[in-house]
C-alpha cells in the first residue's frame, strides 16, 4: 500500500435526534457526528412505530381518497 493517501481512521462521538451517544470509529474528519436514528430509538429494534405526519400529507390523502374510494364495487352499488 502507499503511504499517506488514506484518510486517518480515529474514534468519533456519535449523537443521536434522541440524545443517546456512542463512540465508533470512522473516516470522517470531525470528532463528532449527528444521527437521526440510532438502535435506541429506530423502530425496527424498538418494536415502536413512529408517525410523522409532515405538512398534514395523511389527512390531505385521507381527503382525496378516504371513504368510499377504497370500499368494494359491491358496497357502492347496494348503497345507490
């Protein structure tokens, strides 16, 4: 290998949008680094669902396309 063209691999302080913090290794330059997700708190280990309506995008979708859009031809019908 060539001497001097890879970057320093040190230890960096990761925190997270939770507030945990871990150390780990990394290429990266800076001594710390931000997360949005972490093990603590994504859902997948957590078993915890997260909803985040952003801009009212569900009720918007809920608007447009709740109600009887999504029930069966047969129940439009009997209803008419």
């Amino acid at each position: 290998m060539k001497d001097k063209i890879h970057p320093e691999y040190k230890e960096v302080t990761v925190t997270c949008a939770c507030g945990a913090t871990f150390k780990t290794r990394s290429a990266i330059g800076k001594d710390t680094l931000q997360a949005d997700l972490c093990s603590s708190c994504h859902p997948f280990y957590t078993g915890k669902q997260k909803f985040v309506d952003t801009a009212g995008r569900v009720e918007k979708f809920n608007r447009k396309f709740g109600g009887e859009y999504f029930k069966k031809a047969d129940d439009k019908k009997a209803k008419k």
